[in-house]
C-alpha cells in the first residue's frame, strides 16, 4: 500500500456511515494473513492534538466479490501477535509505548 511518495491515505466507512481518514502506516504479515497499520487522520488541528496517536491494526481480506476489505481482529490473542510484529517493523522509525493498556 504504501509507495515511493509517502503512505496511502484510505477511507473508511464505520458501523453509524460515518466516512473517517486513515493514513496507512504499515502491513505485516502474521500467520499467513496481511495486517495494516492505519493512524486517523484529522482536519481539525484540535482534534489532532486531542488524538492519542494510536495504531490501529486491521485485517486485509477478500470479499466474495474479490475486493480487498479491512475488518477488525476476532481477538485480543490475535492482536497480541500483531502487534508484536509491528512494534518490530516500526521500533526503529517511530518510539512505540507498549506498556499492557495500549495493546488492546
């Protein structure tokens, strides 16, 4: 996703139909499945600065019709492993705090 002119910027769709800004940050790859690092992007500065910056990690599948989806992971067991894999690719370029409460 990410190309040689910066981070994939994607749109999202939540449960209400409210329409948010990612910025792609990563894909790792765990137990045969793609994963994606998005971080929320704002148009209002104050609500940047109220961000927390988190990380948020989704799975990549294919939907029976071909495309290309992101869901949310099915656990916290799940996201354990993710997350291990991404404060790996990401430890060198950005300082990650992973201390228990941020991991869920």
């Amino acid at each position: 996703m990410a190309s040689e002119y910066g981070n994939d910027i994607l749109t999202l769709t939540d449960e209400e139909g409210n329409e948010l800004e990612f910025e792609h940050i990563a894909s790792v790859e765990v137990d045969g499945q793609t994963y994606v690092g998005l971080t929320e992007i704002f148009d209002d500065p104050a609500k940047m600065l109220e961000s927390d910056g988190q990380l948020i990690i989704m799975r990549s599948i294919e939907d029976n019709t071909g495309d290309t989806v992101l869901v949310t992971l099915d656990s916290n067991e799940e996201l354990a492993r993710v997350v291990k894999e991404f404060e790996t690719v990401l430890g060198e370029e950005y300082e990650i705090d992973d201390t228990e409460e941020n991991a869920q």
